[in-house]
C-alpha cells in the first residue's frame, strides 16, 4: 500500500514508538461488519435463523464481523433491513448516542444511514429522527436506507447545517455530528480517500468541521448530548476541534461514558489549547482493534435555560373524504388502521413523527412514514409501508424460506402461485417483511419495486 509520505511523516512524528505497530496493522485483512435492525428482528431469532459465518463485535452488542467471502449484501435478509452493512469501528458512534424511546434525535451528516439506523433502533418507532444530509444524491441513498430498514419515525432533509440551526433552536434532545473528515482512518479500505488527501485538506476539514458544531450547539436543548465522530487521525479534525469548541462554549462539557477497552483514551497534548476531559475522548487505532481508525468525543450541554420560544408544527390533513381511499386499503389490510397526522407531498401519503414542525422553507427528502400513493380511485401501498410492517400487522401475508425458489423469484420481480382470499398480501422472508403481492385468481402479482430487483 502506498500511503502518502506528508502522512507518513507526520503519523511518525506522532506516534514515535508506537508507529511500526501502526504501519503493520496496514498489512492486515481489512475488517468487515454488518449490524442487526432491531426493529424487524432479536438476537435470538436472528441466530436461529442466520447461516451466515458470523462473530461478535465487542463494543457493539448487536453488531457482528463476517467474513470476506461472505456476500451478505446479496441475501434475502439484506434487502428486507434485517441488517445493515456497517465498518466496524463506525458502529461505535450509533452505540455511544444511546438514544431513548420518545426522544427528538438529529443525524447532522447522516449519508449513507449507518449512523441513523442505528439511532432509529434505538428509538424503537417512537419519537422523532431528523436524518440531515447536504448533498441531494447522498441525501437520496440516505432515505432509501432509512426506506429499507423499517423506520417509521423519520424525517430526511437535504439541508446546511446553518439552514438547519434557523429551524431548529433548542429543538434536540441528542445530535449526532459525524464529520465530513480527511478519511485518513479510511485508507486501509479506501484508496481514493488516499488520493484525495493532502495536509491542506485536513486545515479546511478542520474549519468545516468547527463551523458544523457551532450550528449544532444552537439546536441541542440544555442537558442534551452532542456525539462527534470523524474517521480520521488528524489531531486538527479530533482534539483540536473538540478543544476549540469547548473553549468557546462553557456551556458545554466533555463527557465520561463507558467504552471497549482497546479504545485508547484521546491525547491531551495534541489539542494545542488547554481545556478539561480530551482523555475523556476516544481514538479507535487499527492496530489496537480489528477496525479502521476513528475518533469520538461525547459532549453534554450542562447549562442554559430553554428559550421561550414560538415554534410552528406541522399542519396535518384533515380526516375528510380525500383519505377515503387510503382507509379503504388500510381496514381491507391491515389489523390497526394508522393514526396521526397525515400530510400530502403531491399524491405521496406520509404520516408525520409526532413533535414535528413545520416542512416550510425545507427541502424535504422523505416526510416520515411513507405510506403510499394515491392514485385514480385507489390507494396503492408503498414499499417503505411494507418494510415497516411486521406479519402480525396484516391480515394476509406468505412467508417463504431465505433458500427457497419462489424468495429469488420474488426479488426477480416474477409472479408466484398462491390460494387464498383476493388483495394485498405482505411477503416476508423466514418472517420478514419484505415487499407487497396482490393475489389475483391464485396468483400473486409481484410489487417489489423494479430498480431493486434481482438480475
């Protein structure tokens, strides 16, 4: 591997003993991880189910090494959420937000969604998940990833941080940052983060990354937690910038959380300026840990008083007769019909998470929970719909085995034969959801959407 020599040099310089260690670990097999949904699946189903090769990730119990010849990405389980492809060490972030059913929780950088999955599980469907990203093509693969794992209870914009902060004040309960980095962590596995890299840009992913977390401080309510992640080493982008802000912001402190062992304490002597609990940080060496390189900072704002503020929500539908058609399906498939506030983005039905203000001003990637189109004097039900439902929410459903013959027709996009009443039928995979059919005279006509079928 050809590293550049700028970083060569200046990881010796600050490493010192320490760096032959860190230059092997570049010889090593990189580490590959995929993290169960807990919102379609247990642990316990998932091991009686899997037959994947599989061993735990210590500091993230439902996160789990395969190995290299694995190709979970091109089974059935992946297309139904029941996983997420996820690089180790970034499971770490998702794992220290330690978010709580109920709670408004902000993704600032979140493409391509490893982060606010992780985050939506945590939340259990209830409360809300704001999923930020400020490029509109990640923001895309970002909300099908949201799409694909069942969430019901999120939100995706396609924002600026600053944008954001206007709308949002002392909105949050928990914010991750993320950080748009130098990638140096990244190089093991990624070649073009070596090509891109330089020491100028560690300097302008460090002023990005300062200019992020000052709008993020706007929107963390008081007694909130901020958890800040980069995958590089660059002390510029990890100490440094923790450093900064907090000398800035005696609102906010560094904070203590329980972490794996072989997460190495942050540097003190790398922040340049002085402040309290940078040992309190995290770096995650690939020499240390069977993952790439990372660094964390855990931040709670232990002071301010919550402003008095007038906040516009969002204006619901009213339960007049343009539902109709939407109830019609709901009572004709599914046991409980969905309640809440409804919103329409052209003929797209969604159902809003509770607390959310206003879409005003916002460019508005997904609304919430997807509930399906409405279309000439029918209601047609969206995949997001059925990737969210489980089979006892419907009334009709057919499950067939991970192996079997009419799973890969079924993501082929082909028909199946089927006998039972007419309508809309939940297809699952060993019991997970995973697209809708219409039996029609013993046939099941395949609605899994073209662009995600199987070749």
């Amino acid at each position: 591997m050809s590293l550049p020599q700028d970083f060569l040099d200046k990881m010796q310089q600050l490493l010192g003993e320490e760096f032959d260690e860190f230059i092997k670990s570049y010889d090593h097999e990189k580490s590959h991880g995929l993290r169960l949904n807990l919102l379609k699946t247990s642990m316990e189903s998932f091991k009686e189910k899997n037959k994947l090769t599989l061993d735990s990730i210590p500091w993230v119990e439902e996160g789990f090494f395969y190995k290299g010849e694995e190709r979970p990405g091109k089974h059935p389980y992946h297309e139904a959420g029941v996983y997420y492809i996820q690089e180790p060490s970034a499971m770490s972030v998702g794992a220290f937000v330690e978010a709580k059913p109920g709670e408004k929780v902000l993704d600032l950088c979140a493409a391509p969604g490893g982060k606010s999955t992780h985050v939506a599980s945590q939340l259990g469907q209830k409360g809300l998940l704001v999923a930020n990203e400020i490029y509109p093509q990640r923001a895309k693969i970002l909300s099908q990833n949201i799409e694909r794992m069942g969430v019901k209870n999120a939100i995706v914009l396609n924002e600026t941080p600053a944008r954001l902060a206007k709308h949002f004040p002392l909105y949050f309960d928990r914010i991750v940052v993320d950080a748009p980095c130098s990638g140096e962590g990244m190089f093991r596995k990624d070649v073009v983060a070596q090509e891109e890299w330089s020491l100028e840009n560690v300097k302008l992913c460090a002023t990005r990354q300062n200019e992020i977390l000052e709008e993020a401080a706007k929107m963390l309510k008081p007694g909130g937690r901020l958890v800040y992640s980069t995958c590089t080493f660059a002390p510029e982008e990890n100490e440094q910038a923790i450093a900064q802000f907090i000398s800035h912001h005696p609102e906010f402190e560094i904070e203590s959380v329980n972490a794996y062992e072989s997460f190495k304490p942050g540097r003190g002597e790398w922040s340049q300026i002085a402040v309290g609990g940078i040992e309190k940080t995290y770096r995650l060496w690939p020499h240390y840990i069977n993952g790439e390189g990372h660094y964390l900072a855990v931040l709670r704002k232990v002071c301010g008083e919550d402003a008095d503020l007038k906040r516009e929500y969002v204006k619901p539908l009213k339960k007049d007769k343009s539902l109709n058609d939407f109830f019609d399906f709901a009572k004709d498939t599914l046991k409980d019909v969905p309640h809440g506030d409804f919103v329409l983005f052209g003929s797209e039905l969604y159902l809003v998470p509770e607390g959310m203000l206003t879409f005003d001003k916002l460019k508005v990637v997904r609304a919430g929970w997807h509930l399906g189109t409405f279309k000439k004097n029918r209601f047609e039900p969206s995949h997001a719909l059925a990737l969210s439902l489980l089979p006892e929410d419907v009334k009709h459903y057919v499950s067939y085995p991970q192996d079997s013959n009419e799973i890969k027709s079924y993501l082929k996009g082909e028909t199946l034969s089927h006998e039972g009443d007419k309508g809309w039928y939940l297809v699952c995979v060993d019991g997970y959801s995973l697209g809708w059919a219409k039996l029609v005279n013993g046939t099941l006509k395949n609605h899994y959407p073209k662009g995600l079928r199987w070749m």
